[in-house]
C-alpha cells in the first residue's frame, strides 16, 4: 500500500469516526431535550401556589398540626368544665325491675320449707340535686379558668408557629437570592473566560491564565449547583412547615428588602410585649387557675348539702301497682379523713409557689427577647446600609479590573480578585438583608404582635 492510498485509508477512517461521534451527540442531545422537555412539563403541571410572607403564616396557623392539636385540648377542656359543671345541676335517673323469686323458710333437715315462686315488679324515678357545695363550686370555675389556659396556649402555639414560619420563608428567600448570585457569578466568570481565550488568540495572555480562568469558572458552576440545591431543599422545608402538599410549585411574592419599622424605646417595647404576649397571659391565668384549686380542697372543710327524692310504683302484678315515694335532705360535715385533705393541701400552696416563679421567669425571658430583637434590628439596619455600599464599590472594582485587563494592563489575577470581592459582597448584603428581616420578624414575635407584620 502506498503511502497516497495510506493517507486516504486513514482519512476515511477519521470521517467515518466523526460522523459515528456526531449521530451519537445528536441521539444524546435529543434524549437530553426530552429529559428537560419532560422535567419542564412535569413542573408545569403542578398547581402553582403563590405566598407572600403575610400569607405563609397566615396559612401555618390554618395547617399547622401542632396549631390543630392545642385546638384541640381547647375542646377538651371545654368538655372538663361541662362535666363539673354537670355536677351542681339536678340528676334524674331511672330504674325498672322484674324479679322472681323463692324464699327459703325452714332448716335444712329432712323437710326444709320453701316458699312458692313470688314475682315483683318495680318502676321507679330518681332525682338527686346538690343544693350547697362550695367545693364543687369552686372545682366548676377552676375548670372554666382551664378553658381560659388551654386557648391561651394554644395562641402561643400560634405565634410560635407563624414565628418559625416566617422564618423558614426568610431563609428560603436567602436561598433564592443567594442562588441568584450565585448565577451572576457564573456570568461574571464565564465573561473573563471569554476575555482571557481572546487574549490568548492575540498573543496576550499565555496557556496558563486560560486554564486559571477556566477553573474559576467551573468553581462558580460548582458553588452555583449547590446554592440551587440549598434553594430547592428550603422550599421543601416551607411547606413542611406551613402543613402543604409538596405537590406544588411554590412562587415566594415577597423578596429580601428594607421595610420601615418604626422607632421604639425600649420602656415602650417592653411595655408593649407586657400587655400582649400570650405567654404571660396564660401563666397569670395558671396562678389563678393553682388558687382556685387550693380553694376548691379548701372548701371541702365546709359542710355541703344534698337533697334526693325518688317516686316509683311497685306489685307482684303489672295492673296492680302502688305508687310510693321517698324524700331526703342530707347534710355532710367533714371530720377527719386521715390527713388526706392537708396533704392535699400543702400540695395546691406548693403548685401556686411554682406557678409565680414561672411567671417572674416568663417576664424576664421575654424581658431579654425584647431587648436582644431591638438590638439586633439596630444593628442589622446599619449592616444593609455597609453592604449596599460595599457592594457599589465592589462592583466598580470589578469593572475598572475588566478594563485594565481588556487592554493588558493588569493580570486575569486583579479581575478574579475583584470578582471574589463581588462574591462576598452580594453574601454580604443577602445575610444583612436576611437579619433585617428575621430582626422585625423577633421583635413582632417577642412584642406579640406577628399579626401586624405587612
């Protein structure tokens, strides 16, 4: 084989090979697009729920299980103070009977005497009426009063819950914005690769700035993928936390920005939270609730007063009855019941005890989260204002390092350097803009006041 017939033997191999290389890209591009195609109708096809911060807590309190749970224990409590309730208002029961029976007469020797079958019938109606018990009394408004607690706690649970939701929003508007930047990074990158490979045409830039730019830009692809990731899981956790079907595209309205919140002093704020917050309210009402149940084992001291009376008819025959009554008015005076009641007690004086120092602890807690949230909301109005303007100044850094760059004045080295500078900038502003906002979120939530959150 001559070397002419070589040259075209191995030129037609490399076709043949590039045309195989082509139609296999081609199939691989096309399974790709159906992929895509299928993923972007399969998303297009789920219900697309919009929510705005107002909104997600607003629907947490309506999902929410925790929420749903202590409504719940509202319900049972009504049902306890029905139930002493029930106990001062008049009873009525009744009762019918047939009986048949043989009385035994004589001894058991060889002749025992016993009495032919007898029958008897009775209908009768009872009624008894507790007409003085100062326990029962007091047990009836201690329930009421645990009614009053179990809606109190069940309105901290709200607030806790449309706290922790907005919360989680925040965070996946962080996740959003910081995969957004994220995104500009990648551009930013890919912008100097552009440059860098034309600088390498022309003989201004060697091999080795290429392959430096070409590293970044896949460290930014990177760090772009996972902060798409981190965005995609904080959805998840939202729903979860609102009570949703996962089985929808979630659209967040609100995005991570400045809002005015007004100026308090702190006295004002403190005094503010002291009127308002459910914590404290429930705990009074539990002090309250621990007084009266030592009232009601006192009272027990007290003599009570029941009345009773039942009416019926009996006979041996069912047409052949007679009617008969008894009336009865019983007084009960306690004596002595082994210590029990004392025990009882020392037991209601030591809750009531317990039940202050819960409620002198719940003022301080609340105390130091009215404090640290107008701290922390000071401090973090102070932290935009340093990283809007940090992010002015990076940005332009940038830009003047592409210029120098475009005209082989400077490195590919100084516009990485700004565009880390870039980088950390946007961070910056995202995690301020975040503490902004979770800052009034626990201040609203310390206050009681999560309801006026716009």
């Amino acid at each position: 084989m001559t070397d002419i017939e070589s040259v075209k033997l191995s030129l037609f191999q490399w076709r043949g090979f590039v045309l195989v290389s082509l139609f296999l890209a081609l199939l691989s591009f096309d399974q790709l697009s159906w992929a895509t195609s299928d993923a972007i109708d399969e998303q297009r096809a789920l219900p697309v729920l919009r929510l705005s911060l107002r909104d997600a807590m607003k629907a947490a309190v309506e999902q929410h299980p925790s929420v749903r749970l202590f409504q719940e224990r509202v319900t049972e409590a009504q049902g306890a103070a029905d139930t002493q309730f029930g106990q001062l208002l008049p009873n009525i029961s009744g009762r019918m009977s047939g009986t048949r029976r043989r009385l035994f007469f004589g001894s058991f020797g060889r002749a025992p005497i016993v009495a032919d079958p007898d029958r008897l019938y009775e209908t009768r109606a009872l009624l008894t009426q507790n007409v003085f018990s100062l326990s029962l009394i007091q047990k009836w408004r201690a329930a009421k009063m645990g009614v009053e607690v179990a809606g109190l706690d069940a309105e901290v649970i709200k607030h806790d819950t449309m706290a922790t939701v907005g919360l989680v929003y925040l965070e996946t508007l962080r996740t959003q914005e910081t995969a957004e930047a994220r995104e500009a990074d990648v551009a930013l990158n890919q912008e100097l690769l552009r440059l860098t490979s034309r600088r390498r045409k022309a003989g201004m830039a060697t091999s080795l700035d290429v392959n430096r730019a070409h590293v970044r830009f896949k460290n930014a692809r990177q760090r772009w993928l996972v902060a798409q990731n981190e965005r995609d899981r904080a959805t998840l956790n939202l729903l979860r936390a609102i009570g949703l079907s996962f089985d929808v595209n979630l659209v967040l309205t609100d995005t991570l920005r400045i809002v005015t919140v007004p100026e308090q002093a702190l006295p004002k704020a403190l005094k503010v939270a002291e009127e308002n917050r459910s914590e404290l309210k429930a705990q009074k009402r539990k002090e309250r609730l621990a007084g009266l149940t030592l009232s009601s084992v006192q009272s027990e001291r007290v003599p009570s007063l029941q009345a009773s009376g039942d009416v019926g008819l009996i006979g041996n025959t069912l047409n052949n009855m007679l009617t008969n009554d008894n009336l009865q008015l019983m007084m009960t005076i306690p004596i002595f019941d082994g210590g029990q009641r004392e025990g009882r007690i020392s037991e209601s004086r030591s809750r009531i005890r317990q039940e202050m120092i819960k409620t002198q602890d719940i003022r301080y807690q609340i105390s130091l989260e009215v404090r640290d949230a107008v701290l922390s909301l000071r401090s973090a109005k102070q932290q935009v204002q340093e990283a809007e303007e940090g992010l002015t100044l990076a940005l332009t850094e940038v830009k003047l390092a592409r210029a120098r760059f475009a005209v082989g004045m400077a490195t590919n080295i100084e516009v990485t350097d700004a565009q880390a500078s870039v980088a950390k900038a946007r961070d910056n502003r995202i995690e301020s803009l975040f503490n902004f906002n979770a800052a009034r979120i626990n201040l609203a939530r310390a206050q009681g006041r999560l309801h006026d959150i716009p």
